[in-house]
C-alpha cells in the first residue's frame, strides 16, 4: 500500500484548493492547512509536505502575482495545472433566508467574483476574512445566525449549511487556474504529456528585446497563452516577465529555450507540464 501524500493548501478542508488536491491526487491524501500562501513555499522545500496546491489566476479577477513571486522566490517547480470552474453559493444555518443575513463573510476573491449578486441586497456588509472554507466551519461552531459565507457546496457538505442561495458568481462560467508545486528536483507524479511550460526571463535592454523573444516563440510553432509582468524587487523599474507557452514538439520547445536564452539577460523554466483542459462539468465531479 502506498504512502499517503502530504499536500499543503491555503484554506481548510471544504476549500477550493481541496477540492483541486483530491482532483489532482485523489482522495488518499493528507492536508496541510494553510492560512496564507506565504506558508507554503518552506513547507515544499524542507520536506513537510510532498506537494502543493496553490491559486494563480482567476478567469474574472486575473492573476495572483504575489504566488507568481513566491514560485520564483522560492525556486519552486510547476509539476501541473488544474482549471476548476468555480461556483460560489450563500450558505448559512438552516431556516434562513437571505432577507434574514446581515453580514457575509468570505475570502476577498470570492467577494470579488459576486459582488454584482449584493448590488441588489444594499442591507448585507460584505466582510473579508481568510478562507471560504474556514468561514462555514465558523458559521456553524459558533451557530451564527445572520452572517452567511460564500463557498463551495462541498464546505456546505462537511460543515452542514443551508444553500440559502446557489451559483451567485457574476459569471456562470468562472474558472481558477491553479498550479500543482513540488521541490525543484523531487517528482511528485510523472507527467504522461509534456505540452506546456511557464518561463520567467527577463530581457536586455534593448530596444525591441521584447518583441525578439516573443518572434521565438512564433517561430518555433509554439503558442503564448499568457504573459504577465512583475517588478524585480532589488532593481528599481526593472521588470520579469512570466510566460507560459504550449507547444506539440518538445525538441523543438528545447531549441526555442536555447534561442531565448541569447536574447534575455535571464530565463528560467519554473515547470512543463500537461496542459489542463478548461471543461464545463457538474460541481463536485473530478475532470481529468
């Protein structure tokens, strides 16, 4: 019988990143719980865990740069992705309705993804708190009435809420993009198809140096799905630029890596992969 895997993730169990873990890994795992993102690169790299989940992007409130920084701080290695639709339900004690919640609390991205469902509920406070997950477990340990959580029907499941409310997302189609993170030289799973990398290189500075690595990856048949910019810390307006590319040949992806490397002061490949498939489903079921 094989080990169980130790997987960190922000949030508790209940939380979208549980349910990206158990999508990823299966259930046979064991979690550890993370307030913050900033807990878990030193969990990955002196070995308290095997593996981790974290957030990037989200298809309505765009990119986590802070955990682009952290990847690259930390010299973290992109062992995967995982697109998750995410659907956000109001939940809270039982024999509530919404006219009876005065207070909602939840993580300040989920807030942000339904803020256009409480344009028409004026009377509800909006209240930040650290994780979706941990607000419904809260909810019911101290039988809270009038506050309400905004999280997943899997915490509505385990910490046993009422769906006052289903799928209030501003978008029915509301994806996370979250990546799978190990130890730079540690496998977690062995990938059957490598067709997607994220690079960070910074350029030269040159005039038109950022159009001669993105003319790379034209000409090598790759297809840029993502470029985000991040300022470098010790260098005052100097920025790096974090890309990720799909391609059908690895050789050539190779030679493409070999090409950038003469035209940037810097380049660095944080993972390949197999690319995640954005695909609609029925909440609670895994996608592969």
């Amino acid at each position: 019988m094989s080990l169980k895997k130790k997987i960190a993730i922000q949030g508790i169990k209940g939380s979208f990143h549980h349910q990206v873990a158990n999508q990823y890994f299966g259930d046979n795992i064991i979690l550890n719980e993370c307030l913050s993102f900033v807990e878990i690169p030193e969990l990955i790299n002196d070995s308290t865990v095997d593996g981790a989940v974290m957030a990037i992007e989200n298809s309505l409130a765009g990119s986590i740069l802070p955990n682009y920084a952290l990847i690259d701080e930390y010299n973290l290695k992109i062992q995967g992705e995982v697109h998750l639709p995410i659907h956000h339900h109001l939940m809270g004690l039982e024999n509530q309705t919404i006219a009876d919640i005065q207070e909602v609390w939840s993580h300040p991205m989920a807030i942000l993804q339904c803020r256009k469902f409480f344009r028409s509920y004026p009377h509800i406070k909006l209240v930040e708190a650290s994780d979706t997950a941990e607000v419904a477990k809260i909810i019911q340990e101290k039988q809270l009435k009038g506050i309400a959580a905004i999280a997943s029907k899997k915490a509505a499941s385990i910490y046993k809420l009422q769906i006052i409310e289903n799928k209030i997302q501003t978008r029915e189609q509301n994806y996370t993009r979250f990546f799978i993170l190990k130890k730079q030289e540690e496998e977690i799973e062995k990938p059957k198809l490598i067709n997607k990398a994220s690079l960070r290189f910074v350029t030269k500075h040159q005039t038109g140096s950022l159009v001669d690595v993105l003319a790379v990856f034209s000409n090598f048949n790759m297809s840029l799905s993502k470029i985000q910019s991040l300022p470098i810390i010790d260098k005052p307006w100097n920025y790096a630029f974090f890309a990720d590319v799909i391609f059908e040949d690895h050789d050539l992806f190779k030679k493409a890596i070999n090409k950038i490397e003469e035209k940037t002061s810097d380049v660095k490949i944080l993972g390949e992969y197999k690319q995640s498939k954005r695909k609609k489903n029925v909440e609670g079921e895994q996608i592969k």
